[in-house]
C-alpha cells in the first residue's frame, strides 16, 4: 500500500537524496533538477524555502520514501510546472512499468488538488528523451509532447577561459526604464508562449538582462539569465530579424555570462536551453565553445 502525504521541510535531505540517484539514470531523469544533491537542494529550496508547500511524497508500507512530485506555478501566465514524478523503481524490471504509473498517479491526482494547482489547466512536464514512463504518463494525461530541446553546457576550464577574454561591450537596461517598451516588444515576439512575461523579468532580482545596442540606439538584442547554486543561466536570447547573423547573439551571451560571474561570484559552468529544431541559436552556442550535454522534452497539457 502506498500512502501519498504533502512534503516538510524536515523531509528535504531525503528527498534531495532520492532525487539525486534518480537523475544520474537516463530513464528517470527529469529536467531542471541537475544531478548533485547540491544543485538539488538548491532547484528545491534555494529559490523558493517553502518548496514543500507545492510537493507531494509517496512512502511504501514500510515507511520507505518512494516516490517525489513537486510542482511550481505562474499564475500571471496561467501555467503549470509538474516536477517529476520521481519514482524510486528499478529499470527493466518486468514489474516496474505497473508499480511506477500506479504511484505515478496517486501523486498526479494528489498534485491536482493543491490549492495553487486548483485553477491551472496548462500543465507541463519535462524530463529525459529515455524517460519512457513519464512519455506514457503524459500520453495517458493528455499532455502533447512538444519539440525536445537540448541542454548546452559550458564547464570548467573552457568557461574560465571564455570569461577571461575581453567580453564584449554590453548594459543592463536603463533604470530610468527607457529600454523597457523595446525589451518588451522583443521579448514578445521572440517568446510568445513562455514561462515569464517581460514585466515579470524586469520586476525580479532573480534574472539579469543585458541589451547590445544599435548605431542608432535602438535595441538590437538581448540576453537573460541567473545564477544558482554551481551554474549561470542563459534563460533567455533575442535578436531583431535584421540585426541576426552579425554576432549579436554571441555578444550578449558573452556579455550576460562575464556580468553574472562578475556580480555572483565563479561558478563550474554554464547552461542554456535551445529547441533541437533552432539550429542558429545551436550554432552560436556551440561557436562560444557549449557543448550539447542532453536531450530533454517537454509535455504539455492544454486547456
């Protein structure tokens, strides 16, 4: 029998440690987790200390914690994040595909009735291309699997190195907001159906935009991104149409990654994520010296 319970926070190195033996498999492997109990902990609670109020545990009979799904929401976008499920079973077992759905939607069915879950009908997975039982999930939900995307990192020596040559010159956006309609519209365009509004980007501490101009001081890109725990982020990257080609992507990508080591200390690397099927941006990153780490897709159930 198992029982399904909302997380505590006394519960996280438990879960953090299930979760990290999880990751390093192919098969189980879901996406935004990282792999060390470090970046673990830090996805978890790093951003947010009341991670627990938005995750749900399965234990056995015995009391064994089996089973991990968190969730996360943008009400301002009306979307839904579905972290998981994480489900302690060994691959390959013939009795695995059976024992991993059945908790699988105890917690699904538990997760839907958490009250910032209540009102969201745009729910989202993401998780490894091998990940075979979460593609079935999702098939059995009424999620639609989208376009896979690859992880781009950036590690080590080859980030240092990148870092210590002269970036290229970039700026934050003015205070005085005076940037903030062309960043706006750019975004838009660029990002139709994200995970953030660019009022949202602009409103938080947590993402850091940096913008290249042209001769004529009109926005000519830009990039987004944070730090966490062992890595910076390149979350967001958006050129005007005319201005593709000339560098500008790789320039503010630089320019973003030396102001985020700058201002948030060294980190061991650096990711971004690009759609398999956007072959500019996989160029640009991979002339910057990123190297294509994963492949990860998304599954996404509409209203």
């Amino acid at each position: 029998m198992t029982e399904i319970r909302p997380a505590t926070r006394g519960d996280l190195p438990a879960v953090v440690s299930l979760v990290a033996r999880l990751q390093a498999d192919p098969a189980h492997h879901i996406g935004f987790f990282g792999y060390t109990e470090e970046e673990i902990a830090d996805e978890l609670a790093g951003v947010d200390p009341e991670w627990q109020a938005g995750a749900l545990l399965a234990f056995r009979s015995s009391g064994a914690l089996c089973g991990v799904l968190s969730t996360d929401v943008n009400a301002e976008v009306g979307r839904g994040w579905l972290y998981g499920p994480h489900i302690d079973l060994p691959t390959g077992h013939p009795a695995t595909p059976q024992a991993w759905h059945s908790t699988a939607d105890k917690l699904y069915e538990a997760a839907l009735k958490l009250p910032h879950l209540r009102n969201i009908r745009d729910l989202n997975l993401y998780g490894h291309t091998e990940h075979r039982e979460l593609a079935e999930f999702a098939r059995r939900h009424g999620f639609e699997r989208e376009t896979a995307t690859w992880i781009f990192t950036l590690k080590g020596a080859d980030l240092r190195s990148m870092l210590t040559q002269e970036c290229e010159k970039v700026e934050r956006l003015p205070a005085d907001g005076s940037m903030n309609a062309q960043f706006a519209d750019l975004f838009g365009r660029c990002f139709p159906d994200t995970t953030n509004t660019a009022q949202q980007l602009l409103d938080n501490d947590k993402h850091m935009v940096v913008a290249l101009r042209q001769a004529d001081g009109k926005l000519a890109g830009f990039a987004a991104g944070y730090t966490q725990e062992s890595e910076h982020l390149v979350d967001y990257v958006a050129v005007e149409p005319d201005m593709r080609c000339v560098g500008v992507g790789r320039r503010v990508v630089q320019g973003l990654l030396c102001e985020l080591d700058a201002g948030n200390g060294a980190k061991s690397q650096a990711a971004a994520v690009v759609r398999v099927d956007n072959h500019s941006s996989a160029t640009m990153f991979r002339r910057l010296g990123f190297d294509a780490e994963l492949e990860l897709v998304a599954y996404r159930r509409k209203p």
